[in-house]
C-alpha cells in the first residue's frame, strides 16, 4: 500500500481543494480508485498503484496552487482536469487554464470547462456562423454573449442583436400587460441574464437605450439587413423552417451570428419541422459555418442538472426501443 500525505499551508483554500462536503475528493475517489481522507489542512492519500497514488497527490498540488492564485473549482472541473491528467501526467494545468482563460470585459473572465466548450469558443471568435447545438448548462448562450460583448467592447462589432422564438416551453403565459419590451421579457430573459453578468446595470441600459444591444423576438428580424453586428439566436429549435432561413439571410456586411438550440426540446407543433434540425443538415460542410455538438458531459451548470439530462436522455431512449419492440 503506497501512502503520501499532503498538508497545505492555508487551511481556507484547504477547503476549496476539498470541495464542499469533500466532494471533489468524492470525484478523484470514484475516478481513480485511490483512497482520500481530510483533516484539517491535510489530505492523506493511499492505494495500491504507486504511479496512481503520486499522480492523484500531483493533482491536489496543482489545484490548491490555481486556488491559491484565484481561480476557482466546481466539480466539473475537477473530473475534467483529472481525466487530463490521467492521459497526459505530464499536462500542466495552469497552463491549460491560463491559456482558455477568455477576458470579456474590466469585470468578467471566462473559461471554457470542456473540451467541447473550448472549441465553440475558438469558433465563435473566428467563424463567420457558428451554431452551438447540445442540452440545457452547456454555455452556449452564455459564451456568445461572452463572444458578443467582447467583440463589441473591441470595436470590432457596433451593435449586439439578441433574438429568439416567441414559443412557450410547453405552458401557457396568457395575456401579458405592459408595452412591446414588458411583453417580450419573458422569452428573453436568459439572454439579459448573461448580458447583466458580462456588463454593469447602468452600462446595459445605456447600450439598449442607444441601440448598441436589440433584444428581440424573431419576428422582428424580416425585413432586416444586419450589417456590423454580432447577432445571436437562441432556442432555435423552436424555430420554423422558414423563419432559420430568413433569420440566416440577415446577415450583412461585417456581422456574424450565432445559433443555439437543442434538438431534443423542441416545443413547436408536430407538423411544423424545427429550423435547426434542417439547418445541421443543409449547412453541414459550408464553409465559414462550424457546427458544435455538446453533451451531457458539457454540462456546466449545478451537478445534478448533468444527471438530470442523463436520465431524461436514457428515459427517451428506453422509451424509443420499448415503442419499436411494440412495433
């Protein structure tokens, strides 16, 4: 039985390393096999792989040094940056966090958790059209805006053009009062969410009040010729056929847009054929449009979200074979 015992100097970070509940050593436990246990500021470290056992402590070591320069640990991250390590030992991970490290403004950074997440980030920063296909927490709105604001605060684009498809996931919102903006609110909120996250209040009302941001329904793009623009669209799974293409053949001078959308939550009736699903198929190939496909392992948001999908997708699964064997 190999053993190594680790004590770190700030028993605060400590306790960031261990994760809430010690459930990042919960994680390296399930992964590797090696047996975990803390006191205090120590971690004690034993099993019967000798390689294993060194490079499970080489990991805490690199972690407690990103902690202790900032950077901050959920769970995904942990399973991500050890499964680098065990195919790779000798893969630094400051370096492979510093360099995703992508600062959007004076008051955000972002980095990509995943693979996955990586490449649709290089995407949107180089791609003329860019579409971001996976479940729910998997970043894809969220980085675009990242994206969007960036590009924006650089100069490189002059305005942000926010959009998604006035459908209702399922429920029915009734009359909605107030005026045009009060009545949208509802289908837009994620994209302010992400906007308010990346910008101050007082710096996003000014840009919506100048034109610089337009959030608004689908419908309101026909017609339109977006030149300088960074457009996104989001939930386009609940769009129609007709309305991907109108929505594509916006694009004017100088702009780029991104589309989002999950294929397996699509709200629209069952006569009409989603727009993104006929979009992976038309675009496929074309050049200067890269498709990204996230799965449940992208999922970035609270752990059991990722669990959730799993199980919806297993679910939907089960129920496929079980209504083809009734066939």
């Amino acid at each position: 039985m190999e053993e190594q015992e680790l004590t770190f100097e700030n028993i605060v970070l400590a306790t960031e390393v261990f994760g809430p509940g010690n459930a990042h050593l919960h994680v390296v436990r399930q992964a590797t096999g090696v047996g975990l246990e803390s006191r205090g500021n120590v971690l004690h470290i034993a099993g019967p792989d000798a390689i294993m056992v060194r490079l499970v402590s080489q990991f805490f070591v690199q972690i407690y040094d990103l902690i202790r320069r900032g950077y901050s640990f959920f769970e995904r991250d942990i399973e991500q940056g050890l499964h680098m390590l065990l195919r790779d030992p000798a893969t630094p991970l400051a370096a492979y966090y510093q360099d995703s490290q992508f600062i959007v403004s004076p008051r955000k950074k972002v980095s990509p958790k995943t693979v996955n997440q990586r490449e649709y980030l290089h995407a949107l920063r180089e791609m003329e059209l860019t579409l971001g296909i996976g479940p729910a927490g998997t970043g894809k709105t969220y980085l675009a805006v990242a994206v969007a604001v960036s590009l924006f605060l650089q100069k490189k684009v002059k305005r942000l053009v926010l959009t998604r498809p006035a459908v209702e996931a399922g429920e029915k919102l009734g009359f909605l009062p107030g005026d045009l903006a009060e009545k949208v609110n509802p289908y837009l909120r994620p994209l302010y969410d992400a906007l308010h996250d990346m910008l101050d209040h007082g710096r996003v009302q000014d840009m919506i009040a100048s034109g610089a941001i337009e959030v608004a329904p689908l419908a309101f793009m026909r017609g339109r010729t977006l030149n300088n623009a960074f457009v996104i669209l989001d939930e386009a799974q609940n769009t129609s056929t007709e309305q991907m293409k109108m929505f594509l053949t916006r694009l004017g001078h100088g702009s780029r847009a991104v589309v989002t959308g999950d294929v397996t939550q699509i709200d629209l009736p069952t006569h009409i054929q989603s727009g993104l699903v006929q979009a992976m198929e038309v675009l496929h190939g074309v050049e200067g449009i890269a498709m990204v496909h996230f799965t449940e392992a992208d999922v970035i948001r609270h752990p059991l979200v990722g669990r959730i999908v799993r199980a919806y997708d297993q679910h939907r699964q089960t129920k496929g074979l079980r209504q083809g064997h009734e066939q």
